[in-house]
C-alpha cells in the first residue's frame, strides 16, 4: 500500500487482507509449530485489526511515521533512498532545513545531524527516505 493511500484505501485492503487469512477461505494455510490454524487466525487478526486502527487514525498514523522515519535513522538508512537531493534544494531556518516530500510532509535534517555526516532522510509523514547530497566538512578540509 502506498504511504499516501486514502481512508477508502486503507479500508479496502483492510477487508481483502481479513478474507486472504480467514480459516474459511484458506485450505490449510501455515501452521506454526505447537500452534494450531484457529491460534495463527487469531493472532494474525489481532495484528490486523492494530494495523488497521492504526493507519485509520490520522494522529496514530502521522505518529507512527515519524516513528518508522526515526527507525531508518537510526539504522543508518538501511531502506534504499527514492531520490538524491542537494542540500542547496532544502529550506534552511534556524539550524533546521526542510524539503517537501510527495505526501505532503517534509523530509527535515538538523544541523547536529550534517555534522554527524548523515545523509539519510526519513520523512516525518511516510516511510519515504532520501539521499541529502552535501560535502562533508572532513571532505573539505582534505
């Protein structure tokens, strides 16, 4: 799903995910070991049902956002980068520079991060993560 999808959206893969894992709609689907079929069911609906509360509630949803875009940060960017931007195309102010993401929010990198050399950038509305492009300051004195 994409992380701009609507309210319909979200709801409507909601509904689609609950008939792919309903125990009436499946044959046997996966077992885990020491747990049966009706177990699995209702826990994979528990975790359905979180999902869903959670992507359907916009403060819930913008929170748990910037809780995936600190994630990225703190694993050093693992997840691959949409695009490269230049740090000159960001919006500075007071330490803090911003660049608008396609959702709508912003990707935001604070001078304390620069000096760390981190380069990249969750934004603080999807899970959408850029490469900021800018000269390290041990690059440049070498």
């Amino acid at each position: 799903m994409e992380p701009g999808a609507t309210a319909t959206e979200i709801k409507a893969a909601y509904h689609r995910t609950l008939l792919s894992h309903h125990p009436d709609k499946t044959r046997a689907g996966p077992v885990k070991q020491a747990q049966s079929a009706e177990e699995i069911a209702v826990d994979d609906f528990a975790e359905l049902r979180r999902a869903f509360e959670t992507l359907s509630d916009e403060g819930a949803k913008a929170a748990y956002n910037v809780q995936l875009g600190d994630e990225v940060r703190q694993q050093g960017g693992k997840q691959r980068p949409a695009q490269v931007v230049s740090l000159d195309e960001f919006e500075e102010c007071d330490g803090v520079w911003r660049f608008g993401c396609r959702c709508g929010r912003d990707y935001v990198v604070k001078e304390k991060e620069l000096e760390q050399g981190v380069h990249l950038i969750g934004c603080e509305g999807c899970s959408e993560v850029v490469y900021v492009g800018y000269e390290d300051e041990e690059e440049i004195a070498s």
